[in-house]
C-alpha cells in the first residue's frame, strides 16, 4: 500500500491500522502500540486532531497501553478520546459508547471500582439504545459483570455473566473471543465466591478453548493458567498450583515482563502456594518483590496493593518477624484512614 499510494493516504493509513489490530490480537501488544502510535500521529497530520478515525486509533491505542499494564497511559489517551467523540460525534454515537466501556475498563484496572461501575453501566445503557443484543451491548455488559466481581459484587456478577455467555454462544459462536471472555469472567466468579469445583470445570474448558483457538503462547491462554493454578491452590492441590503457576510465572515473564501487573499477580500467587506448603522463604521473597513494584506501578491505595501488604504482613507474623509484620500492618491502617 505504501509503494502505490503513498505512506500518509487514508488508505494506507487503514492497513497499517488493520496491521495493528492483529499484532493487538495475536497479543504481540508492543508492535501494535508502535504501530498505532505512528498512526494516530499521521491521521492527525492529515484529518485534525477531531477526526472521527483519529479518535478511533486513539481508543484502540488506549486498549494496547492497557494490555501492556500501562494503566496512566491508557487513561490518558483514553480520557482524552471519550472527551473528544462526545463533542465531535456525540453521546449516543457507537464510538462513544465504546469508548465509555474502554475507559470502564481502565478505571477498573487501576482499582477504581465506584467510577469503573458507573461508566460500565453508561456504556450498557446507550450500547443498549442501539439494539439489545448487539455484539457491543453483549461486549459491555461483561465488562459491567467483570466490575462486579472484581468489586466483590459476586451475586450480580454470575447473574449477569449467565445472561451474556449464553447470548454470546448463541450469536456469537461457542468459540467466539468475546464469548470466552465472558465464560472466563465467570469461571474466576465462581473462583473468588468459593465455588471451586465449578470454577475448575468451567476454567478448564475455557483454557483448552483458548488453546485451539489462539494457541499456547497467547496472552489470554496464559493468563488462564494463572487463574487455573489459584483455583488449584484454594482446592488445596498444591502440587499442581505450584507446577501451573511456574509454568504461569516463566510465559509471564517471556510474553508480559517483569513488572506487568499479570506477572505481579501470578508471582503473588506463587508466594502464597509456597506458604501453605511451608516454604516461607520463597514466599517472603516473592512478596517482597511483588510488594515494591506494585507500590511503584500501582500506588499504596491500590486494592492489589494493600492485598500483597496484608499478605506479607501475615507471613511476616508466622516468621516471627512481629517488628516488620507491626510496620506493615501501620501502613494499611494509614489507607484505610
């Protein structure tokens, strides 16, 4: 495209953007931002900051930032574009609504869970005005449902999910990403809400899904093992959560890197296998390291945050290290004040 139109035709702009889109979904998530960062640069160039397409790489460049655990990043752009669609194209118009979910789902990942609701359920409402069962309405009323359960609202959360996987498997395909993305969210609803066995079944499904139709290195298949090791951990089969979340821990580290914040939880969840069997030292380590970068991604208030300090506090007090533990449990106090 470049050779016979030019690098900045809309043409050519079109492809490089369709390029970035399936570096994002094969999940090779730094290309795609590189990519779509170049892009939104030469459509602003050529349309106006305000241009509609502008605003829609500017949203996908937002979901890469965010895939990357560039939390600040995605709400930056992502702000940013939302502000934009609703002078330039309206509250109603598909774009707006779609990006009022993107920015839900940011606001979610940095642990804002009240903002994250409320935009997660304006985005279903006017995803609805459009038509009710719409792959967008379906799309955000898993990210309203993936609040809910991330916020402890587990109740509406599997109502919810029950409602979306089984429209999702009947418009979208069994198979469909977003149809397992919804089963997912479900499965790991039944993980946190203690109902395990489900959540082994359906997890197990979902991950062998996601290795037919995305393979075995793909961020959403790796991801799964993560959640899979937990689960195994809460049933109390710690041999095989160690060797899932080592295997977890090693594709983490090779497809996300050392300080995303999936690598953080699976490195935590390593730690606390490595407490029930007894090996506090291996613990202690983990949650150390997991400790200082979330409080350097994350901040102190942030409910992962205050999870890892609460974790090794406890740990700390089995060690007997009760002056450690006594400056820990200090710091949580002084987040929830």
């Amino acid at each position: 495209k470049q050779r016979d139109l030019g690098e900045n035709h809309p043409e050519t702009l079109h492809a490089m953007e369709r390029l970035a889109w399936l570096h994002h979904e094969l999940g090779e998530y730094v290309s795609a931002r590189d990519l779509r960062l170049t892009v939104l640069e030469k459509y602003q160039i050529l349309g106006g900051e305000d241009n509609p397409t502008a605003l829609q790489v500017m949203e996908a460049l937002g979901i890469t930032h965010r895939a990357l655990g560039q939390h600040k990043e995605a709400l930056e752009v992502t702000e940013l574009a939302l502000e934009k669609q609703r002078k330039v194209l309206g509250e109603n118009h598909p774009d707006t609504t779609r990006t009022l979910d993107s920015l839900a789902i940011t606001y979610q990942g940095l642990g804002q869970f009240n903002k994250a609701l409320e935009l997660a359920m304006s985005a279903v409402e006017h995803s609805q005005l459009l038509e009710e069962d719409h792959r967008g309405t379906l799309w955000s009323m898993g990210t309203l449902a993936d609040i809910y359960y991330q916020s402890g609202q587990f109740t509406e959360a599997e109502d919810l999910y029950h409602i979306v996987v089984e429209k999702s498997i009947r418009i979208l395909g069994e198979n469909h990403p977003d149809t397992l993305r919804a089963m997912r969210g479900l499965g790991m609803t039944y993980l946190f809400s203690g109902q395990l066995k489900k959540a082994e079944n359906l997890l197990t499904v979902v991950f062998d899904k996601y290795k037919q139709v995305l393979g075995k290195e793909h961020p959403n298949t790796i991801f799964t093992i993560g959640r899979l090791a937990t689960t195994y951990n809460r049933l109390g089969q710690l041999s095989f959560a160690e060797e899932l979340a080592t295997v977890a821990l090693e594709k983490h580290h090779k497809v996300f890197g050392q300080d995303h914040p999936e690598t953080l939880w699976i490195m935590h969840e390593l730690a606390s296998i490595f407490q029930q069997q007894g090996q506090l030292k291996h613990a202690e380590e983990l949650l150390v390291a997991v400790l200082e970068k979330r409080r350097k991604l994350l901040g102190d208030d942030h409910p992962h945050t205050r999870w890892t300090m609460e974790e090794l506090a406890n740990l700390y007090q089995s060690m007997g290290k009760l002056q450690a533990a006594e400056e820990l449990e200090r710091l949580i106090a002084d987040q929830v004040v």
